[in-house]
C-alpha cells in the first residue's frame, strides 16, 4: 500500500471523540460522524505565479509567491472551528482553496477530504453551494439592482420544471427567512433598503438554500455593532447546532471565542496551533507562542503582548 492510501485508509477508520490527532486537540462536543472528520485538510499549500516584482520591469522572470503553506485543519460536523489570524494573512485564499475557486495562476498542493472522500478542483467545484456553501466577506456581493428575494432564490431555469422549482425555492427561501427572523416582504427589497445586518442573514440564506453540510464564513462580521455581530455568529452556532459544521474565518479572537468550539490559530500562512476554546482559560494550556501572544493580547487581559511570539519554539 503506498503512503496516500495509507492515509485515505486511516480517514475512513474510525476516530476517539476525545483524542489528539491530525494536529489537533478537540472540544468537549467533537465527535466523529461516520468515523471521520466533516472536512479535513492537510499539507494544503497555495502561491501565486507572477513576476518578480524585485526584478527590473522589462526584464523580470516569473517567481512564485507562496500564501498559504504546508497547512493542515479539520472542521468535525456539529461544531464551529475559528480560523483566527490577522487581516490580510491569506485566510481568503484559504477559503477560496476550500471551495475550489483558483486563480488562473495559482500553484496549489496538498489533500482536502469532505465528508470522507478525497477532493480534488472538480469534485469541490461539484460540491460547492451544496455540499460546501461560502457566506462571503462583503455584503457588496449582493446585487445592487436586484431584489434579494431573487437573489435568494436563484436561476431556476425556464418552462414547466423551472415554474417547479422557483416554487420549491420560494418555499425554502419563506421557511429560512422565518428561521432567521427576516419578515416576508423583505424579499421585495433591494440591497440598500435594508440593515447591514439584515444583509448578513441574506448571505448566509443564500448559502442555505442548497442544504449544505458546511459553511464557511469568510470574516462575516465587519460593519457590524457588537450586538449585531453576536446575532450573525449566533445565526452560524445555529446552523452547527442543527448538524452543521462551520469554518469561521475571523480576526477578532474574542468574537470567535463567543461562539466557536475550538480554535485554529493562523499565523505567516499556516495553522500553527488547532485546540479547543477552552485552552484559551489559561496560556499554560496553549502550545505555541504565537496563540500565547494572541492570550496576553485579549481585552480581559490588558492587550498585553507577551513578547517575542517566536521566542520559545523550540520548547513546543
């Protein structure tokens, strides 16, 4: 058996809901269904061919730049993981790895399995929207000039069967809207007639509507008050709670803390520490500085820096 089977063999072997593996410690509520991870991904590395931009203009060789490297991370179904990391470190491409959205000169390696099978771009872009939803970062990905009600909805296609299923979709679009305390005639405004944080349950209604298992969650909290902002994340903890998995992808560690039940600690392009929240009651209980620093950095905690976050590593 060559070393890739051996590690699809052990994905489909059954996990302890309470042991350390795959770089990863676990929460209270982890549990395996069906014996393996919701998403797993490991060794995943994405850079980006372009030219040198040290190099003269006309004379510049092509070079790659590497964003995200040798990373590895698990979502388990019915939990919500924080990808925590600073703005602008690379965790939309991240996301974008994940749902299978490549640049046209992104190099990209590693292995990413979904609900127990092994991934590659076409089997992700397959999945995406169904399997795997994306809330986006920016309420601007909604469409100014169209009703959100049709942009909830979606194409439905023409003729009897698409009649059919806009009436489906109509349907599921109401039963969501209820679930997420969005009135009916909401669907008969435009974008800028309604609240940011409206515009967030929008989002994330339009990645329901295909019955995903996992959501990823691309920094959907910006903009928002503090209130507004606990409502939306509450909005993803539900969805967990229902069976669901959620990849929040976040800067603000103290939001996530509210509302995540492990934490994965972005730091230079990769996840350097993956542990439940509740290592974060003490930075005794975290393994790497950087995690460490991000503990002294908290508000309960005076946004003490705790010095060099490199110091230490080789104590790990």
């Amino acid at each position: 058996m060559t070393a890739a089977e051996s590690r699809t063999a052990a994905h489909g072997a059954t996990h302890r809901d309470t042991e350390f593996h795959h770089h990863h410690a676990h929460a209270a509520t982890s549990h395996h269904a069906h014996g393996h991870h919701l998403l797993t991904v490991e060794g995943l590395s994405v850079g980006f061919e372009m030219y040198d931009p040290r190099a003269p203009f006309f004379c510049a060789p092509r070079a790659v730049m590497p964003v995200v490297h040798d990373l590895t991370v698990s979502v388990h179904a019915g939990e919500v993981l924080a990808v925590v990391g600073a703005s602008g470190s690379g965790k939309s491409v991240l996301a974008d790895a994940l749902m299978g959205q490549y640049e046209p000169n992104a190099l990209v390696s590693g292995t990413i399995w979904f609900d127990g099978a092994r991934m590659d771009a076409a089997h992700l872009a397959a999945v995406r929207g169904h399997g795997i939803a994306l809330v986006p970062q920016s309420v601007a990905n909604l469409d100014p000039l169209m009703r959100v009600g049709t942009q909830m909805v979606g194409p439905c296609g023409r003729g009897a069967q698409g009649r059919s299923r806009y009436e489906e979709r109509r349907a599921r679009m109401r039963e969501l809207m209820a679930a997420y305390g969005l009135a009916p005639d909401v669907a008969d405004l435009y974008p800028h007639e309604i609240s940011g944080g409206m515009a967030r349950r929008v989002l994330l209604i339009c990645a329901l509507m295909e019955d995903p298992r996992l959501i990823i969650a691309d920094e959907p909290t910006p903009g928002l008050d503090l209130d507004l902002a606990v409502r939306a994340l509450d909005d993803l903890r539900a969805f967990a709670d229902a069976g669901g998995g959620v990849m929040l992808i976040t800067h603000d560690i103290a939001l996530a803390l509210r509302v995540a039940d492990r934490i994965a600690v972005f730091h230079e392009g990769t996840i350097v520490e993956e542990t439940a929240c509740a290592s974060f009651a003490s930075p005794e209980l975290l393994r790497h500085p950087f995690s460490r620093a991000l503990w002294h950095a908290l508000p309960d905690h005076g946004f003490r820096a705790s010095g060099d976050t490199h110091a230490g590593e080789g104590s790990r």
